[in-house]
C-alpha cells in the first residue's frame, strides 16, 4: 500500500471535508466506543452511507472502537462486529483486548490496528501485536524519528504515526488525571482535558499544555522510513481544519508546493504555533503552549480565505463513445480498473443528426458535482461528419454522461463481502472470592522503604541489588519501567537476565509490550494494574499471553468484580499517591531544569495543589496524584490488595502497613479513587 494521509472525521460533514481536501482514508467513531465521545461521531445509518461515499473515491475508512469496556457492553461490540463486517469498513482501531478478541471471532479478515491508547513506543510492543494478528500499530506520538524509523523497519506490520495536531501531555492510554480529578476517562472516551489549564511549574504558566505537533517537513522521510499512514489529529476541530490538514499533507506528499495551504493551516488552529519537539528529540520548553486570544482571532480570519470547501483532488476517467449505425450510442467509462457502459435511448441511423466531435466531448467533460474529471475522450464513429445543429440532443449525451458517472462510482465502492461468523460472548458467572481478608503487597519505589515487611515486595528492577538480605528473592517482584523507548530495550532484557542468574523470577508489566519476550527469558509474568484490565475477557487474553497474576485497571468499579472469573490470582492497588500521567518532557526541565530538581519536584493547580512529580533515570516522569488513594479497614473481595509506595519515608510505609493490617480506618486525607463510584 502506499502511504495514506489519514484525516479526522467527527462528523460527516468533516469527512467530506477530509476526502475533498485529499485523504486517502479518515478515521471516525460511532456514538458508543470511541475515544472522542465529545465528537458527533456516526450512527450505523451514517458509518454505511460513509464507506460508500469514500468507497467511490478511493478512500479507506477506518472505525475506532479505541476505549476500555465493560463486561456488560461485550455483546454490544459483537453487535458492532457483525454490523462493520457487513458495511465493510476497511479497520477498526482498537486498545482493549477484549474488543480485539470479538472482532477476530466475528469477522476475521476484518483488519485490526493497535491504537495509540495502547502505548506502543517500543519494537517489543509493535512484535506483541504483529504475533496477535494485527495488521497495523498506531505508534506513540512521543517518539522520535530514529526511534519510529527502527519500529517500522523491524515489526513486520504497518506502522501509522500521528503527524499533525494535539499532543497529550501524557502517554495516551495511562493517563488517568481526567478520571481522578472529575470521574471522566480518557480510557472511556471522556477525556476533560485538565491538562489545558493552567497548572504552573515555577514560574511557567500552562506547563501541562503542549503545542499542536506539525510534521509536514518530515513526510519524504516518513516515507523513506516504510510508514504507511500519515495520521492527522483533530475529530473535534472545525471541518475547515480537516479539509486544510488534508490538503497541506497531500500536497507534501505528492512534492508540491504547500506554503499558501500552510499558512491557513497555522491560522485554523494553533496553540501558540507549533512544535516537533518529540520527533526531533528536542524536549525542552519550546514544546509547551496554550490557545490564546490571538489564535482564536486567526482561526476566523481563516476560515473565510478558506471559504468554500470544494473536492480538490478528483478521480481521473477516460470515456469511450461507439457511433455506429442501427444502434445505440454507447458511452464506456472506465477508471482504476473498473469498466461501465451506458447506452442512448434512441438507435441512429443515416437520417440522424449528431452533434460535432468537440461538443460530444464538451458534453462529457461537465463533471462538476462529481468525484471525477474525464481526462481523455476517444469517439469512434461510422459516420463521416457530423451535423452541428443536431436531433439529437446534447441533454441526452449528458443524461447518458450522468448515468454512466453513477454507475462509475457504485462500481469502485463496491468491496467484496466479508465472512462474519456466528459468535455468542461467553457468560461471565458469579466470582466466588478466595479470601476475605486478601493479602497484602507493597510496592515501592526504593529498596530502603522494605524495611521488616516480609510479604510479596514489587521494586524497580535497578534497585534489586540494593535489597535488604532478610527479604526472601522469591518474595520479590520486579517492575519494569512503565516506558522504555528502543534504544533501552535490550539493554534491560540484559540487565534482567542478570539478575535473573541471581535467583530472582518473578517480574511485573505495565504494558503489553513485554510479557511474550518475559515469558520467553523464563520470568513468572505479573499484570500491573495499568494495563487497564476491566472486563473478564480481557482478563482471559492475558492469561493466554502467560500473565498469572493480574492487577486491575485503578479505573475499575468494584461492583463489576462478580462477572471475574480467572485461573490467576487478581487484585487492586488499595493506596497509594497513584500515577496519573506518565510524560516524556519535563515540565520542570523547562522551569528550573534538572540538576536544581533533584528528581522529586511539583507543580500546582489553580487551588495551589501540588502535584509530585517521580522522575525515573530522567527517562520518562510519573505525575502523582494530590491525595493517596486508600481502602484501609474497608472488606474487598480480591485475593490481594497493593499498597503503592512513591515518596513516602520508611516510618511512614510501615506505618500505613499496619494500619492496613489490623483494618484501621485512615488518619490522612484521602481518597477511595475511582473504585465506589461510575467513571464516565
């Protein structure tokens, strides 16, 4: 396939906007199960008109069913299985496994893409998904071009990456700030975006707000690279920017000039200008902006030099027209392989008078209102001459043009039927618990707040050699960190080995990027609550992957826990100052910069709330929540509970482990999380 420029489609009328300024496929959501449930996003009805609009063009259409579900929403996803197997749609976007493992058994050659909620920003995660039998991976948009450019040579699938528009601050897919703060997801498709206000870091205002992303000056090497689709942001924008986006990246790819579709495109929308910060690899304070006034008064400038958005980019058709005598007219059209014929009302003769050559050719060049401009028209005739002044009308070789034309359109939409199989979601019975009183781990962040705790301990795996003697290896869980960019994959899977030689054997994952190569180097594989199990079924795709003990997703309520039935031992972290966003450039970097940091600064909200911020080998950092998250003295029915240590000093953990252990009510504020109450 060649490289598509993928556009945004909250709407219909921003997917026509999208086809007309060029895309060679858009992305768009129906009004359950999409990220961008903010957007208008599409009915059944309007998804089948869709694919046959863009069908006739040559376009690709994509569906995004890219949010974590409930267990009582599975059967509504095999109901939109069979329905996108019979429209025919050409992908659907997906972050849940569960969603994922419907859609194979529904309608298997249905192609699957790996979103960009999944946080794949490693070789390791893009091979996870190949061998799962996705076709695509929506790579991480916090990449660089070296690091994209090694993915996508060694995957083995397409790889499509985001260049133009809204960065989230946050790896997509483990940011939970909207969730905790007002109970909407991003996970769900809720996302409030609290990263667009104004949180202060030092003296800098907005530093959770990133410029949009412009990458049109790397699309040759995008391509010289093997990436297979050009991603464009923007489902919520105006149909304007979805047109002038498309445009701007059509014409980059096709090598013609774009400075004029550029300038409108920095009018449309911007915040503040725009940034390549990541694919650069230049993370620094540049990166950062927020819409200002200025922006919103160059968006309307904008759109009225915009002004009519027409098809800008149409289908080229040669038309053939067979005169002969006794018989009917006959117009062929034909484009892309695809042959129509049509032919006149009325059979001429020697008494019939026929327009000339050129007015039969100026008659079917009049494709104004359609996808199509005839490029060539070849006439071959068994007349001799004809009559200016014809009997026969030119209305009826436009009748015969228009005929043709639709019968055109219809035969490039059309798309071979796909088999969908008969699929029932298993019932999921009642959880019978294990334990009432479940027990308990900790996780910390440093070896020295162990102290004399001697159940199950999970510590970052470049702190194992700093363990206490008295804690028994077998008792410890290693943690991979939550990121690890491709130049520092091997090096850890070495460094794991290691220590593996050392008697340690057990090592937990916040992603799925590892469990296939950890069960292949021999470890026994946890699941970290951020791999944003909420379903059952989900649960079980994990399992099959090697994973036998599982975390859930901070997310869930535990009112679903009933319809969990698992081989595995399962559990949540019940304290802790949970991670909210995990982010590849430092807000403090920008305002203080590192050496003045020390690895464990804030930032504050409007209300002067701090918000701790966990740098880890000045790699990636964890935004930590304002209040721990704590169910201490509360009964949960899971077979153990985490109790998440970060800052915290070696008096307190031991302190709160106690408190945890004789079922003591909390004496600090606190939160319960999201676990009692229905996340959006």
């Amino acid at each position: 396939m060649n490289v598509e420029i993928l556009s945004p489609a909250g709407s219909f009328e921003h997917l026509r906007a999208a086809v007309y300024g060029g895309a060679d496929g858009v992305y768009l959501g129906t009004k359950e199960f999409s990220a961008r449930q903010s957007a208008l996003n599409f009915t059944l009805a309007e998804l089948e008109e869709a694919v046959i609009f863009c069908h006739g063009r040559g376009v690709r259409v994509y569906v995004a069913v890219n949010t974590l579900v409930k267990t009582s929403e599975l059967e509504g996803i095999a109901s939109l299985a069979r329905e996108f197997g019979r429209i025919n749609v050409d992908g659907v976007i997906v972050q849940d496994l569960a969603v994922a493992k419907i859609f194979k058994e529904v309608c298997p050659s249905l192609p699957l893409h790996g979103s960009t909620q999944m946080a794949i920003h490693n070789l390791s995660g893009a091979l996870a998904l190949k061998n799962m039998g996705f076709s695509r991976v929506v790579l991480a948009r916090e990449l660089t071009f070296s690091e994209i450019k090694e993915i996508t040579e060694k995957c083995g699938i397409e790889t499509e990456v985001f260049v133009h528009g809204a960065h989230c601050m946050s790896a997509s897919g483990i940011c939970y700030m909207s969730s905790f703060i007002g109970g909407r997801s991003g996970n769900r498709g809720r996302c409030a975006q609290p990263c667009r206000l104004d949180f202060k870091a030092g003296k800098n205002s907005f530093c959770l707000s990133l410029k949009d992303m412009c990458y049109v000056n790397y699309v040759d090497a995008l391509k010289e690279a093997g990436v297979s689709s050009l991603k464009i942001e923007g489902r919520m924008k105006r149909p304007e920017y979805a047109y002038i986006a498309s445009k701007t990246y059509k014409k980059a790819l096709l090598g013609e000039n774009f400075t004029d579709e550029l300038r409108m495109l920095k009018g449309i929308f911007s915040r503040s200008g725009f940034t390549d910060g990541y694919i650069s690899g230049k993370r620094d304070g540049n990166m950062f902006g927020y819409r200002k006034k200025e922006d919103v008064e160059a968006a309307s400038r904008a759109i009225k030099e915009i002004g009519k958005i027409e098809e800008s980019f149409k289908i080229p058709v040669t038309a053939n027209v067979e005169i002969k005598k006794n018989e009917k007219i006959k117009l062929t059209f034909s484009s892309k392989g695809k042959i129509v014929s049509v032919y006149s009302d009325a059979i001429v003769n020697e008494k019939t008078y026929l327009p000339s050559n050129d007015r039969i050719e100026s008659a079917l060049k009049k494709t104004g209102g359609t996808p199509f401009f005839v490029e060539s028209v070849c006439i071959n005739s068994d007349f001799e001459s004809f009559d200016s002044e014809s009997a026969f009308p030119v209305s009826s070789l436009n009748k015969m043009r228009r005929e043709g034309l639709d019968s055109l359109f219809l035969a490039l939409a059309e798309r071979k039927k796909r088999e969908i199989n008969e699929y029932s979601v298993p019932s999921f019975e009642i959880r019978k618990t294990k334990k009432i009183r479940p027990e308990i781990r900790i996780r910390v962040e440093k070896a020295s707040q162990i102290g004399d705790f001697f159940g199950k301990v999970i510590i970052p795996y470049s702190e194992a050699s700093d363990i206490p003697p008295s804690v028994d290896k077998e008792s410890v869980i290693l943690e991979i960190p939550f990121l690890v960019y491709p130049m520092d994959e091997e090096k850890m899977k070495a460094e794991l080995l290691a220590l593996k030689g050392k008697g340690f054997t057990k090592v937990i994952c916040e992603n799925i990027s590892f469990v296939s190569a950890l069960k292949e180097m021999g470890f026994s594989v946890f699941g970290g609550g951020y791999m944003n199990i909420v379903n059952p079924m989900s649960l079980l795709e994990y399992e099959k992957m090697g994973v036998s003990d599982i975390t859930l997703s901070p997310e869930i309520n535990l009112g679903d826990l009933s319809s969990f039935q698992s081989r595995s031992n399962i559990g949540i972290i019940s304290y802790g100052y949970l991670p909210v966003m995990q982010f590849r450039n430092c807000p403090l970097k920008a305002s203080v910069g590192c050496d003045k940091c020390g690895g464990n600064g804030y930032i504050t909200d409007r209300l002067k709330k701090e918000f701790h911020l966990l740098c880890h080998n000045k790699k990636y950092v964890s935004l930590l929540n304002t209040v721990p998250v704590s169910l201490s003295g509360r009964e949960i029915f899971v077979d153990f509970q985490t109790l998440y240590f970060t800052n915290e000093t070696p008096n307190q953990v031991k302190n709160i482990i106690n408190q945890f252990i004789k079922g003591k009510e909390p004496d600090y504020p606190h939160t319960k999380g999201l676990y009692f109450r229905k996340v959006l």
